[in-house]
C-alpha cells in the first residue's frame, strides 16, 4: 500500500464493487481525502458522504486531480461516459472493472494508454475476491505494481499473459461464486431430504465450504490430494464419489466453465459493436 497512499484515486460509478474497492482501501490506511467517486444516483452519493468520500455528479470534476482512474460502470453506458472525457485521461492510470470492455475500445474512447483490465468477483465484497488482471507491455512496472497495491485491498490480484485469458478467467473465478453456491444449495438440500433441520443442513454446509476451501488454500498439497486424503477405500466418501463419476461431473463442470469463457467472448464482441453504433 506504500506507492497507493501517494496516489489520488478517482471512482467513476460508485456501485457495490467500486464501494468494496473503497472499503478495502480504507480499512489498509489508506486516506479518504484521497478518494473521490462521481455517480448520478444521489443515494449511491449519499451513501458515500456517509463515509466522508467526496462525491461528484459529473465525472469531469471527479478526476481532475486523479492520477489513478477506476471505471466502474455498467458497460452498456460506458461510451456514453468516456466519450466526454476523451483528452482529460492521457495522464492518468486507468483500472477498468468493466465487464466485457477490452483496453482497445477504452484507448479508442480515451486516448490513453495506461490502461489495466481487471476481471474482479463478488467476493470482493468481503474483501475476499478473486481478480484476473491485464495490461499491454507500454504500461510499466511501476503501474502494475500501483494496480496490484489497489485490487489487492479486496483479496488476490493474478496477472495473466494475454487479453484473451481475460475469458477465462471470468469463467472461473467471475462466474465462480455461483458455482459454488449452486453447489451449496445442492448440499442444503440433500441435507434436508436426508432428515436435518434446515438451519444445521446450512451451517454445516457454509462451514464445511469454508475449511475446505482453508484447507485448500493453507495447504502445500493440491486439492486433488486433499481428496484423496479424505477418501477412505469402501468408505462413505467414495461411495458418494462414485455417483459424481458416473454423473459425469467433472466432464459437465469442463463444459460449463468452457460455455462461459464462450459468452463472455461474445458479450465483449456485442458491445464492442454496440460502442462503433454509438460512435457513428
């Protein structure tokens, strides 16, 4: 957090992700006369002059002092909001959490080049996500180092090589919270049909995701391991195991996550076309 208290951050859409991102920046130290946020729901404005953030209805004023600018805005409205910007961004470091927008279509809105794309999941919310990031080699270390510093106030932050993995990363880990939570609703129920109340069916399933998932990640084995660790030969893990097998379920999680990547790849493609419609 070093290099990021130095910094003026700007929020352009004061949303549930950009207040995560605010919270968790707050909670590390870092200065909340440095933060500023422009949306134009005054209770969003409200709710953030709560927290003594300055607010602003127009996103001009909200950036002039940034050196780091962080889109996040629904992308359907997203031409609309950078169009009048185009010049007032050159200088500055912009993080986008914009579902589907590629740095492409930020630089030819913007102008800019310092450009970071960022994949986050909701569980930001409780400063445990998960966010894919990416930028073009013209932006330095040093701003990579400042984004990381930044994401990082809500959980990890994983540079991948290449834009096109930004896809797949929105299937596994932007998508991945519903997965796993249609997975708890799975467990909730069968615990129910098997004769628990519904309450101890729910708490034992929302701990037992917890420390596996602890386990899994404290852990210097792998989560295939981990498994075979608590699979006992005959026993009842393995019988319960061997229904997923013959369900073909790892098979159908493969596929599911593969259709994501795929629609997410074509989401980015319609609005891209939605944002050349816009410019005409």
């Amino acid at each position: 957090m070093n290099v990021a208290l130095n910094c003026n951050i700007s929020f352009i859409g004061g949303g549930n992700m950009a207040q995560a991102l605010i919270g968790g920046l707050i909670s590390r130290g870092f200065p909340q006369t440095q933060l500023r946020v422009a949306d134009p729901v005054e209770q969003i404005r409200h709710v953030l002059q709560a927290r003594q953030i300055a607010v602003f209805t127009e996103n001009l004023d909200a950036i002039v002092e940034a050196d780091v600018v962080v889109l996040a805005v629904k992308p359907q409205v997203l031409a609309s909001v950078l169009t009048p910007l185009k010049g007032h961004l050159k200088d500055k470091l912009i993080i986008s959490i914009v579902a589907g927008v590629t740095i492409d279509l930020i630089e030819g809105l913007t102008g800019a080049t310092r450009i970071v794309r960022v994949m986050p999941n909701t569980p930001a919310l409780v400063q445990t996500g998960a966010h894919g990031m990416y930028a073009k080699s013209i932006v330095s270390e040093a701003d990579r180092q400042l984004a990381t510093q930044i994401l990082a106030a809500t959980g990890l932050g994983l540079w991948v090589d290449q834009e096109s993995q930004i896809d797949a990363v929105t299937a596994v880990s932007g998508s991945g919270p519903a997965y796993f939570f249609y997975l708890m609703e799975s467990m909730i129920r069968a615990g129910k049909n098997l004769g628990l109340d519904e309450k101890v069916a729910t708490a034992l399933t929302l701990q037992t995701a917890l420390g596996a998932a602890q386990m899994a990640i404290s852990s210097d084995v792998s989560p295939s391991t981990l498994r075979q660790n608590v699979t006992s030969p005959n026993g009842t893990t393995q019988a319960a195991l061997e229904v997923f097998d013959r369900a073909q379920i790892s098979q159908s999680i493969q596929s599911a996550l593969a259709a994501a990547q795929k629609r997410s790849q074509e989401l980015a493609q319609e609005l891209s076309d939605q944002v050349q419609q816009f410019k005409k």
